[in-house]
C-alpha cells in the first residue's frame, strides 16, 4: 500500500520541495509538498490534507499555524515537527542530509 506524504515549510521554495523530491523516487511513497505563507508558491489546500497519510512539518511555528487554519481536516492524521530551521537552499547537501536521517524513522 502506498504511503502518502506531504511536506510543509513557509513558502515551499527551499526546505517542502527539497524533501518532496528526495522522497519522491522511494518505493511505495506518494509525495507532496506546499506553503503555509499566503505567497507560497504552492499553498496548502484542504485537498492535499485531505489526501495526506502522514504530514511533515519543518518547524513547531508550521505545527501551530497547521492546527489553526485546518483544525478540522487533521483529526486522525500523523502531524510530526522536523525541526528543520529556514537557513538552507534548494537541494542543499546538509538539508538532504538531514531530511535522510529525520524522516524515514516515520515512513512505514
């Protein structure tokens, strides 16, 4: 069965889509990611919550701002904090590097 992932930072620009793509190619995932911040460059839509079997957060403050706008949508879902701060870019060796240790403890 595959396992569906979505991963949430500020703008989905740098720390969501690097780890949507690192992820991306693992057998029996579905991966996507999205922004919290009204500019994002994919906003977070009640849709991929929806869809979501498990839900990465970078940051407490993403956790917080999550449970807020989309209280109702999360019953029921794996929400879990990375603690992954905004100081890389895209695809970045250390982010990759991190994301490989942090997340696959949580796949199934």
């Amino acid at each position: 069965m595959t396992q569906k992932i979505l991963f949430i930072c500020t703008q989905n620009r740098l720390r969501s889509p690097t780890a949507e793509q690192v992820f991306s190619t693992c057998e029996g995932l579905e991966c996507d990611s999205a922004g919290l911040a009204p500019d994002a460059v994919v906003s977070l839509s009640t849709e991929q919550i929806v869809w979501a079997d498990t839900i990465f957060v970078m940051e407490q403050s993403h956790r917080n701002k999550l449970s807020k706008k989309f209280k109702s949508h999360l019953k029921g879902k794996r929400v879990i904090v990375l603690g992954i701060p905004d100081d890389f870019e895209f695809m970045e060796e250390g982010l990759v590097r991190l994301l490989k240790v942090k997340v696959p403890q949580f796949l199934r």
